[in-house]
C-alpha cells in the first residue's frame, strides 16, 4: 500500500523529551538528527540516546536516522551504530554524487537509504542519486542549497526552482519518494501554508518539518481533500461507464477523462486509504 510522506518531523536526538513526545505526534514519519541539529560535543551523547529511543513503540511512523557524513569523525561511527538499531531508513546528508551513498551502503547492509539533497553539485547528479539501487528516498535540504547558491530566502522559493524541479524528475524517473524542505519560521502558519501547496503542487510527497506545530497543516495540504476524492470516485465511474459503452474517453466536470486520468484517481483513492488507516 501507499505510504503517505505528508508530513517529516525533524527531532534532534540529542534531545530525549522530544523523541519521547513524537510517540504521539501526527507525523507520518520522523527523522532523528545527529547531524545539524545536534552540536558537537553531544554527538556521541545523543547516539546513545537515540539507539534506546528506538527501542520504543512509534506506531506507524516511519523511523529514518540521519547521521553525521562519512567526512566527519562521526559519521562512520553512526551508520555502524544505526546499522541494525531497528530504524526504518539511514538518511545521509550533502550527498554529491551516488558514490556517496556506497560507502553508508557498505556499512549499513540491511535498512534503506535516504539522500539529503543539498548542494549544488548534489542538484547536477540527481539522476544518478537517485538510481543508486539502495535509495528508498530523497529529502530537500533547501538551508545548506540556498548556503551554497548564496540566495535569499523569498516566498516564491525562485532560486531554489531548478534544484527542486531537477531532485522531482530524478526521484519520480526511478520511483522514489520525495520530500520538501523545511520552512524555518515555524510561528508562521500562513507562510508555511503557502509553501506546503507550492510543494504539493509541484509533486512533493510531503514536507520536512522543525516543528509539532507545522503537522497539521502538512497533513492537511498533502493529504486529498474530500472534493479531491469524490472526483476521483465520479472520474472512474464515468470512465467505467464510457468503455462499457465503447468508448476510451469520459467527461466529467466539462473536462475529458482518460486511462491516465484513471491512474490519477485511483492513486489518489490508495493515498486517501492509506491515510485513513494510519489515523484509524
Ligand atoms: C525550533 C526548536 C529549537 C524550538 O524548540 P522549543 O523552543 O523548545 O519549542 P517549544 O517550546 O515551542 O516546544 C513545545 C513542545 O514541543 C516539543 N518539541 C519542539 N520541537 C520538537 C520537535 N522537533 N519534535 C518533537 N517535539 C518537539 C518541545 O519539547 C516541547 O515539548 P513540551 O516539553 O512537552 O512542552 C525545536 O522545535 C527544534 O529543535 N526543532 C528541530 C530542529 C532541527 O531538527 N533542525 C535540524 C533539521 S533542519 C535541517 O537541517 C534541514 C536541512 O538539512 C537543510 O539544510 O535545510
Ligand atoms: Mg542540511
């Protein structure tokens, strides 16, 4: 079945309170951070405290580690850690290239891999990254692209058009899942509204997020609205109709349906259950 990707809780593994709370938080998946989010005189620390809080019950969150890179002193030392702790998926940071990912692959035989995608040279190699035949997933790293292009933040995300358009063809050419990057003003609900339909609109499965306060809109935006879903429903049944009749196209709404409206549709009845039965 579809997983649903609507929302990412980024949670500092340094800090257990918080990896305590996201037992019940409304994240579809959560990614515990030993990189950015944890300073360094805690990285070993937080290890520690990560690999217990994986013992714990998270429900139906999907559990994805993102450790330290392979060119700091701690990156092997996390992908040997987290390479049997019971995570769902080790998200690697800044990879440029897929031979990033063979060194974590070699070391974490068994669990998925998820690239970061967040510098310039890592926008330029998405296709590779992404066929690289471990990755299960990709992750926009819009703070470190937007350090490296030297761009400012706008609402129109402009400067951060081409890398989000090149890392959505390349994750989509090989059937990978994508997320967004965060939106850092994490008091701003309207402003996160509006880049969670930016996103949504260009084809992201859902977003990354810093904040408990940032899930319900990500739900909210990246899941099917009810009209979403009862159009769905009129597209096949019309089309259902249609070729009862002979016929390869339907219109509904004024609109013309086809076989890959069709797909369209039934894809967003799975993704609709899928999020029913996380919730029920
Ligand atoms: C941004 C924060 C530092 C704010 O923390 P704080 O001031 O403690 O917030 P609140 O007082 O409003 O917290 C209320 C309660 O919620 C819990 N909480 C806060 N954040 C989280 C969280 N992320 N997950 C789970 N629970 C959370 C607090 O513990 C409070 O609980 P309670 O005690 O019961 O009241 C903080 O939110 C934070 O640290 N966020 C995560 C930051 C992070 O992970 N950054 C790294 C990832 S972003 C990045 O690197 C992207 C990428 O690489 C790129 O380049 O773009
Ligand atoms: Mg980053």
């Amino acid at each position: 079945m579809t997983r649903p990707y609507r929302s990412v809780l980024y949670i500092p593994a340094a800090n257990q309170r918080a990896m305590e709370k996201a037992q019940n938080l409304a994240a579809d998946a959560i990614i515990f951070d030993l990189e950015d989010a944890v300073a360094p005189a805690e990285k070993v620390g937080a290890r520690d405290l990560l690999a217990r809080a994986l013992l714990a019950d998270y429900g139906g969150r999907v559990r994805i580690v993102r450790i330290n890179g392979m060119d700091t002193e701690w990156g092997e030392g996390d992908a040997r850690a987290f390479a049997a702790a019971g995570a769902d998926a080790v998200l690697v940071p800044k990879v440029s290239r897929g031979a990033d990912l063979d060194r974590v692959a070699a070391l974490v035989p068994d669990t998925p891999l998820w690239a970061m995608m967040e510098t310039a040279e890592g926008m330029l190699n998405a296709a590779e990254i992404a066929a690289h035949p471990r990755l299960q997933g990709m992750v926009m790293g819009t703070n470190d692209l937007a350090k490296e292009l030297n761009s400012r933040f706008r609402p129109d995300r402009l400067a951060m058009m081409a890398g989000l358009g090149l890392c959505l063809l390349a994750a989509r050419a090989q059937g990978r899942v994508i997320v967004d990057g965060v939106f850092n003003a994490f008091k701003d609900d309207e402003g996160l509204r509006t880049e969670c339909e930016q996103g949504r609109d260009m084809g992201f499965d859902g977003k990354t997020l810093i904040h408990p306060a940032q899930l319900a809109v990500a739900n909210q935006v990246f899941a099917p609205s009810q009209a979403e879903v009862e159009l769905a429903r009129r597209q096949i049944d019309a089309f259902d109709e249609a070729q009862a009749q002979g016929k390869g196209v339907a219109v509904v709404d004024g609109k013309i349906v086809e076989n890959l409206h069709v797909e369209t549709a039934r894809a967003t009845l799975a993704k609709a259950k899928a999020i029913a039965a996380l919730a029920g």
